[in-house]
C-alpha cells in the first residue's frame, strides 16, 4: 500500500507490525511509527475491536493492501515560541482510510477520525482530498461514497467541501446500535468538474 502525502499529513499505511504494537498500548505504538501518539488517542469510533478487525483482514488477504488502512501522522515543523524557534515531532493525529478495493460497480469507501485535540484544523479535509486523488486516479473507480452520523456536522462539513452529496439513508455495520446513517457520495464525473472549476491540476 502507498505512502500517501497531503500539505501537512503523512499518510501511513496500517501494516501488521503498526496494528500489533497499536494493540499492546500507546508507547507501542509511538515507537512502532516513531511519532508522538496524543492522550487522546484513540480517535471516535476507533477502537482495539477495529484494530483487530484490520489486523485480521490484513493477515487473510495479505495481497489485498492498497485500499486500507491508514495512520494521519502530522509531519515535523517549526513552531516559534517565546524562546526561539521549536521543533514539533511528528505527531498522530488520526486513522482511516478505504474499507477494501473498488467493487463490480467500481465503487470505494472512506472512512476517518481525528482525534479531538486536532480537529477544527483542516486535517479531515486534507485527508480526504488525497484519497480522492489517489481513488481517481485508478481508472477502474467510478464513485467514492462515505458513511456518517446526523450528529457529526464536522464529519458532514469535511465531505461536502469535498464535494461529496447527500444520497440518503446509509448503512454502516460499525455505527452506533440504532444510529441513523447517512450515505454521502462523489463520482467520478463530479469529481472531475469540481477539479475542472478549480485552479490547479486536471483531475483524471
């Protein structure tokens, strides 16, 4: 699976050896990614049942790779600071990514979650629009949708900017008991106009 980057993201894909560690404790896996892992941690909606759901899907289809699992790692910067310039580490600031490789209709799921402390920052948006680069740029993707909760506004906020749109109902075996689930969806051809309207490189 490709190492995906975004302006300020390092998107590292969840391999057995990161899943394992993440499963022994949070020290574990700091040392594991060589990043700095926030109290926090884990995100919403991301757990040890998640993990080892990933871990297991890795280990019976260990082929099956470039559409999974990623770790949101905000790379080193340089922070000033009343004494003098600061280097910030490297710093985990999310998980997500695609729930398996295009389907017969060509299409793909996202999913992701940023730890409280590093919302309301754009990380979410960033991430997303890298996927969508990365899904569109294999030719066999037709559509993108995502998954979300009525309550989450941020969570609809970051698809809509992307330019995903309501399609109703949804269904997600991973949201709350009872939860209403709302499907959001972006195709190719959409994508592609939006790019179009938009400085910078041509979409594909």
């Amino acid at each position: 699976m490709p190492r995906l980057q975004t302006p300020r993201l390092d998107l590292i894909p969840g391999t057995v050896t990161y899943l394992r560690a993440e499963l022994e404790g949070p020290e574990a896996l700091a040392a594991a990614l060589g990043v700095d892992v926030p109290a926090s941690w884990p995100p919403q909606f991301y757990d040890a049942e998640a993990v080892r759901y990933t871990l297991d899907s890795l280990l019976t289809h260990p082929n099956a790779t470039d559409w999974g699992f990623y770790y949101l790692v905000r790379r080193q910067e340089a922070r000033p600071s009343a004494q003098g310039a600061h280097i910030a580490r490297p710093t985990l600031v999310g998980a997500g990514g695609f729930r398996g490789a295009p389907n017969d209709q060509g299409m793909v799921e996202v999913g992701y979650s940023v730890v409280v402390e590093h919302q309301r920052r754009g990380y979410a948006t960033e991430v997303v629009e890298g996927w969508l680069r990365f899904a569109f740029d294999d030719p066999r993707v037709a559509m993108v949708i995502a998954h979300t909760l009525p309550s989450l506004a941020p969570s609809i906020g970051v698809l809509e900017r992307a330019g995903f749109r309501f399609a109703g109902a949804g269904h997600d075996p991973h949201a709350p008991a009872g939860a209403e689930v709302l499907r959001y969806e972006l195709s190719r051809t959409e994508y592609a106009a939006r790019a179009a309207a938009q400085p910078g490189p041509a979409a594909t």
